[in-house]
C-alpha cells in the first residue's frame, strides 16, 4: 500500500492546511513550508502556519488492483487541524456510500473494538468521515499485529471492506509534532 504525490485527504483535509501553507509562503522562507517523511505504510505531511508551528497529518492511501494499474479507492489521515487541537481520524470514501450507518475502522483480530466515525459531507472527490481518536484507540492501533479493514455500506447496501496497514503507524504517529 503505497502513497501518491497529491493525496486525496490533500484536497479534504489539507483544506485546512492550505491557507497556513500560503500565509508560509508570503514572506521568505527560512525552513520549507511543507514537509513529508515515509514510515512503512504511512506518510507524514506537515505544513508550518504563519507562527512558525507545524500541523501535521499522517495518512494512508488505500488501492486497489485495476486495468492499467492501481486505482486509489480511499485514504485514511490522523491529524490536528491546529497544533493544539485533539487528534481526529479523517476518512475519504467513494461517493457511492449509504448513510445508515458510518464507516468502521477494525483491527482484523479485534473487530468488536471497530471505530465507528460519523459522515460529514460528500463532494465530487468523495465522501468524508471523521471522529476524534481516543488515545486507547491508538493504543490498540499501536499494537496491532495485524492488518486492519476500513468499511462501510454502500448504495446497494452492500458491506464494502478495504483492507490497510498498520505498519509504520506508530512511527509515524511518534514523529508528529505535538499539540
């Protein structure tokens, strides 16, 4: 599960970022205005406002095998919206989503502990979920062996699972600046 340049959460949840991202670059830039660092599965993107602090976000892009390809069918971030906000789990889905129910997260070997997030919005990019992160949450997400599975109902109502990894989380998550 790999990453692409502009991640989809870049046109979500980077919203939020941009406008800090160009008040950075008004003036002379003494460190870069954005960052990004690779741990396994996950991307660190971060992005300095106007008062020299770092909002951060760790994402994962969730693929699947397609003709021609891979075809990026969701993206999963964890991030602060400003540097001392709660951490919140943002997901982006399909557009093809039914509003039942919202989507889970799940470690596979404890899928009675599944995150339930509460949809927000659908644009034309796709559909936005999103919950603030408990930090037992993360915890079990820490120390997960296993994959996990992103899933939601669909507009067939069909249960539609993405698998996706936990592998780097934690370093990824220990290497944000915190709020």
């Amino acid at each position: 599960m790999s990453t692409f340049s502009l991640p989809l959460i870049g046109a979500c949840f980077g919203l939020m970022l941009s406008a800090s991202c160009a008040m950075a670059q008004a003036g002379p830039a003494k460190e870069p205005s954005v960052t990004t660092a690779t741990y396994s599965d996950w991307t660190m993107r971060c992005v300095r406002d106007a008062a020299g602090a770092s909002v951060c976000e760790v994402t994962q892009t969730l693929q699947m095998q397609a003709p021609g390809g891979t075809t990026p069918v969701a993206q999963i971030a964890i991030g602060r919206i400003s540097p001392k906000a709660p951490l919140r789990l943002t997901v982006i889905l399909p557009v093809n989503a039914t509003f039942e129910k919202g989507p889970q997260m799940q470690v596979e070997e404890q899928p009675a502990q599944a995150a339930v997030l509460a949809w927000r919005r659908c644009a034309n990019f796709g559909c936005v979920a999103d919950l603030e992160v408990k930090t037992e949450t993360l915890t079990l997400w820490r120390a997960a062996a296993k994959g996990g599975q992103l899933s939601f109902r669909n507009a067939g109502n069909q249960d539609v699972m993405f698998p996706f990894s936990f592998r780097g989380l934690g370093q990824a998550l220990d290497a944000m600046p915190k709020g």
